[in-house]
C-alpha cells in the first residue's frame, strides 16, 4: 500500500470503520513507514483532542436561543400587544371616561356672564 493511499484511509482506521483487509493493509504500511505513523498519531491527537476541546454555550445563552427559536416558530405566545394587557386597557378605557364626562359636565353647565372688573376712578 501507499503513503498516498494510506493517508486517505488514516481517518477509517482511528474510528475502525475500515474493512479487514484494508485495515491489515494500513496497519503493516504503519508498521514499516515512520512518516505515515506519524502521520496517523497526528489524525488521532487532532480527532482525540477536538472531542475533549467543546466549547459549550452558558445556560442563559440557551435558553434565549431555545425562546427565541420557539417563538419564531409559533410554538410560544410572543409578549402581549398593548391593548391585550388589563392594566393598560383599563388606564386607557378610565381616560376615555374622564374625558367624557369632562366634556360633557362642561356642554351641559349653565353658562356665566364675564367678571367685570371696576377700576376706582
């Protein structure tokens, strides 16, 4: 077997998903070619040290990430519109009222002749 050949199958033979005969192949062309050990244990420190070296998100992050995605998709009720929220249809509907019945206290009063002011002569 080559170098070239046995480069490519270096990957196969770390996760032994390699045939038996092309596994027996690449492992008497290790036995005999020091570049190609090294560079098998190279594959190997780099798959093996990949695996330990995961960076995972914070707890918050996800969750974010996780609401977000949820509510992008429909799955959760995004934040209430203005008008679906008790406390501010009830502020608003009581200044309707008072608006209202300010207006209508004011056309309804009788109306009152102007204060005349007297200036001492």
């Amino acid at each position: 077997m080559t170098c070239e050949a046995t480069r490519g199958e270096l990957v196969g033979f770390h996760f032994g998903v390699l045939e038996e005969q092309p596994r027996a192949q690449v492992e008497r062309h290790l036995a005999t070619c020091p570049v190609c050990l090294g560079e098998f244990l190279s594959v190997k420190r780099d798959v093996e040290l990949s695996a330990v070296v995961e960076e995972r998100p914070r707890a918050q992050v996800k969750s974010r990430l996780r609401s977000a995605v949820a509510q992008e998709l429909g799955l959760v009720a995004g934040p209430p519109a203005w008008w679906q929220r008790p406390l501010a249809f009830g502020l608003a509907a009581a200044a309707v009222i008072v608006a209202m019945v300010s207006v209508q206290a004011v056309a309804t009063s009788t109306p009152s002749a102007p204060v005349s002011v007297n200036r001492a002569r």
